[in-house]
C-alpha cells in the first residue's frame, strides 16, 4: 500500500533542519526562519478550476520545497512521519 494524493495536494516528508550558528554563536531557534525544507514523496494529478478547466499539478516527486511554517496536514503511515500540502502552498523549489 502507498499514499496518492487526491487533487491538488503534495505528500511531503519533511526535512531535519540544520543547525545555524554564525562563528562559535548558535543561532537559537527564535532567531530561525520559520519555512521549512521538504521532499517531494508524491503528487495529486490536479483540480478543475470554477471554469471547468483542469490545472494540472506542476510539483514533481523527488523535487526539494520549502513549505511555510503551518498549513500542512501531518500524519503518520508506516512509522513515517509525512504532511499533505496544497500545491500553491508551498513557497519555492530548491534547485539541485
């Protein structure tokens, strides 16, 4: 069994944060940026539009996002900890 997203929702796993430190100084988590980096595990096919038009997801598995502080749905499945997003939710794409 696996998880498919359903219209226009992204399954994402959600990266360990690095530690910032600037020098010997470690930046406390207050002094952090509050986006978040994540994987893309899977992706819903889209939605159709008030129009009637289909809008075909963009995001593709295997892509690296950052993803805003809340607004993902977390969830558990197979000991592993994943959150579900809506596509235009997520903020960027890092490029490799």
């Amino acid at each position: 069994m696996k998880v498919i997203p359903k219209f226009n929702n992204v399954l994402v796993k959600v990266l360990p944060e690095e530690e910032q430190s600037m020098g010997s100084i470690i930046v406390p988590d207050t002094g952090k940026d509050k986006s978040r980096k994540a994987e893309v595990i899977a992706v819903g096919p889209g939605f159709y539009n008030v129009n009637g038009i289909f809008i075909k997801t963009e995001t593709k598995v295997g892509e690296i996002v950052v993803l805003p502080k809340f607004g993902a749905s977390n969830f558990q499945y197979d000991g592993i900890d994943y959150e579900l997003i809506k596509e235009n939710d997520i903020l960027a794409e890092i490029e490799k």
